[in-house]
C-alpha cells in the first residue's frame, strides 16, 4: 500500500480553521495586523501553528524585490550578547546602505515561525538570525529561494548555511582549570534549559568532560530564569551540599545577572563564600563587587562578520556553507 502524500496546507484552508475570510489571513501574512481585531489575529496564528501553514508566496517571488533590508532574529533581546551582536550587524549595514528588521523571538518556536512569516512579508535580501532550531522548513524554504542565511551562536547541522560561533568547548574548559587551579573543589554549572541549542550543549559537555578530568562530580543545574524561586532553591543546595571551596559558573551574561541578584538577596559574598565566573562580558560585570571573571564572546564581531558573509553571497559567492568559528577572551577578575 503506498503511503499518502501529505497536501500542502492553503491559505483557505487556513481561512476556514480560524474562522475568517481569505483576504484577512492575507493581511496578517503580509504584516498588516492593524487593519485586524486582536482576536482574529490571535486565531490566525493558531491556525497557522497548528497546521504548520506556509504562505505559497515562499515559493515564488523572494527575488522580484530588491528592498536592501536584512532581517536579523535574536532568541532574547534582553541577552547582552544579542545587543552586542546587533551592533556589529548593524555597523556592516551602515557601511554598505543596508536596514536592518530586528525581530525577538523569546525562545518560543511559534513566535519565530511567526517573525521569520513577517520577515518575507518585507522581502529581505538575507537573513541572520540566532535560532530556536525549530523552523528548519521555512529556513529552508529561504534558503531554496536565493536568500542567504547566517546563523549566530547556535548551529543547525542538518542546515548547510553559513554559521559564526565562537570556540565554546576549548574557552569553557580553559575557564573550569583555572578555577580549579585557584582551589575550588565544587563547581557547578549553572544554565538555562540546554534544549538541543548548541551553545548551551557545547558549553555543558565541556563542564562535565573537564569535572570528570578533575576526578568531581557534575553539578548543573538547568534554570528557568521565569522561576525565580528556582534559581534560590539551586544556589541553597549547592551552597548546603558539602564544605568544599565552591564556585558557580554562569552560561550566559542574562543567567549571570539574576544569579548575582539572587546571591545579594541571600547575603552570600563574592568571593569569600562563594566564587562566579560566567559568559558575555559586559561594562557592568567589573563594576559589581570584585569584579567578576567572565569569558569575553566576541559578539560584536560575530555581528560582523554575520553581515559581511550575507553581502559576499548577495555579491554571488556560491561556495560551499562556512563555519567561522572565532576566540573568546578570559578576563580575570576578583570574583574567585
């Protein structure tokens, strides 16, 4: 028996599961939501979830403008590294008359799928973005289209696209001995949910690798940084689990913040009851207490060199995807 061909999902079919006309569903695709009530608004971008919709116009007609817009998706706004990036984007768009169409997406999948449906709506010449890793089809469907794509930080393998990332494994191991060098018997490693993203797993194995080197037991714990009470409960456990010299390592500048706050709130000093070190150096991190130790990404021009690679292949660069991989920077501090 021969397997069924699955039918590609049409805009009336989406028209009918949301309950509204043709020409509505049209608006919303091509960006005109105001011209909408919030509630049928919200019923169109449920339809088009959850029969994972794609307008026909993916298909056709990417090309026919030339809008000198880029599109740029980041996965959380408030993350100083999206800032950081953004800026070495936007330097390179400046210098070659390119606008840029920033787009947060929260980490939600269905709030990325909906950006990424904006952002052909706006005919973009390319697209950088810092992925959820769920919308493979419609990148994929840019991609067939002759939009270049270059992801941020977070890889996709199964995507042969061009990717900037930084040296996560060699930079997060380095960081771990020193730390052990300087005494600390107990690190744990604290980071948001790891979720198949790749920096975040990268990050993690080398924590568990160099623990395990070391001859310590893995500590992490995975925070999401929405729960405040679970950030206190994994700080109280750690700090409760022996008498160890301890110290907590932060996998990105936005975790780092809230665990600062959260130590404050408890009245545990840095360093004397407990050393940090963490990602994406910012101005702020010297400024707080001893300073704290960080490993400097090198997010503005991961920015760049993002931007720069979407002009090559707007100018006909057809070779294969790179990986340009660049260094992080250890900056000592007095917070171990």
């Amino acid at each position: 028996m021969k397997e069924k061909k699955q039918t590609k999902v049409t805009i009336n079919e989406v028209a009918a599961y949301a309950g509204v006309s043709k020409s509505t569903v049209s608006r919303y695709i091509n960006g005109r939501t105001n011209e909408i009530s919030p509630e049928k608004v919200k019923k169109i971008k449920k339809a088009i979830e959850e029969l994972h919709y794609r307008p026909s116009q993916l298909a056709q007609g990417l090309k026919v403008r030339k809008s000198k817009v880029i599109g740029f998706i980041v996965a959380d706004i408030t993350n100083p590294f999206s800032v950081a990036t953004l800026r070495g984007v936007e330097e390179i768009c400046d210098e070659y008359g390119y606008s840029i169409m920033v787009c947060n997406t929260d980490n939600r999948p269905e709030k990325e799928r909906e950006m990424l449906l904006k952002l052909h709506a706006h005919y973009i010449e390319g697209l950088i973005m810092n992925t959820t890793g769920q919308n493979n089809d419609i990148l994929q469907d840019f991609k067939q289209n002759g939009v270049p794509i270059v992801l941020v930080d977070r890889k996709l393998p199964e995507l042969k696209v061009d990717t900037v990332t930084t040296n996560n494994r060699d930079i997060t191991a380095r960081l771990l001995h020193q730390m052990y060098e300087k005494g600390y018997e107990h690190i744990a490693f604290f980071t948001e949910p790891v979720d198949g993203i790749s920096p975040r797993e990268e990050r993690k194995e080398a924590y568990e690798q160099t623990a395990m080197s070391q001859h310590k037991k893995p500590m992490i714990a995975e925070i999401n940084l929405k729960q405040k009470e679970q950030m206190r409960d994994e700080i109280l456990r750690f700090l409760q689990a022996n008498h160890q010299k301890k110290a907590i390592l932060a996998a990105n500048g936005l975790l780092m913040l809230k665990l600062i706050s959260e130590l404050v709130d408890l009245g545990v000093k840095i360093p004397e009851e407990i050393g940090i070190a963490g990602f994406d150096d910012t101005e702020w991190y010297k400024l707080i207490g001893p300073g704290i130790t960080t490993v400097a990404q090198p997010s503005h021009e991961m920015g760049k060199a993002a931007m720069q690679k979407i002009k090559t292949r707007l100018e006909g660069d057809k070779s294969a995807p790179q990986t340009i991989q660049l260094d992080g920077e250890i900056i000592v501090r007095k917070s171990l």
